[in-house]
C-alpha cells in the first residue's frame, strides 16, 4: 500500500497554516511561532514511514486532536479564571 514521505505530512498542514511557517519549521528555521513549531514536531515525531497513506493520516489527526483537547483545557481554565475575577469585580 503506498505511504507519504514526511515532507508529504508536513505540506498538508502547511498549506493549512498561515505563510507557510510549519514547513519552514520543519526545516529547523526560526519562525518565530510557536504553534507553527510545536506543528511540525508533533507530525515529525508521530511520522512512521512503513505505514500505509491512510494510516499515516489517522495518526497525525490523532496527534493533533490530542494537541487540540490540551489546548482547548488550557483555555477554558484561563476562561474560568477570567469569570472568577470578573465576579469580584
């Protein structure tokens, strides 16, 4: 069954992400953001050249909704702080 090459992976969420900045990330550039990094590093590390396109795919979306549930848990506590403060006035 065919596979992506890495570079494949990382052109997906390039070309999804603003000015090209997880590419360059992934070439060890200094982009200067850190989500662009942390993209581009998640992929690289979860990457598995023997497996199948499909599979390959599933584990980057994988990674990345792991990523997005921590971000989503980090934000809403920030969220309930803002409230609590806003309730003391």
């Amino acid at each position: 069954m065919a596979s992506y090459a890495l570079k494949d992976i990382i052109q997906i969420a390039d070309r999804a992400y603003p000015d090209g900045l997880v590419g360059r990330a992934s070439r060890k550039e200094k982009v200067g953001d850190g989500l662009a990094t942390f993209i581009a590093s998640e992929l690289k590390e979860t990457f598995d050249s023997d497996a199948s396109a499909l599979d390959q795919v599933r584990e980057a979306l994988r990674a990345l909704n792991v990523a997005r549930r921590e971000v989503e848990a980090v934000a809403e506590a920030f969220s309930n702080v803002e409230a609590d403060l806003e309730s003391k006035g």
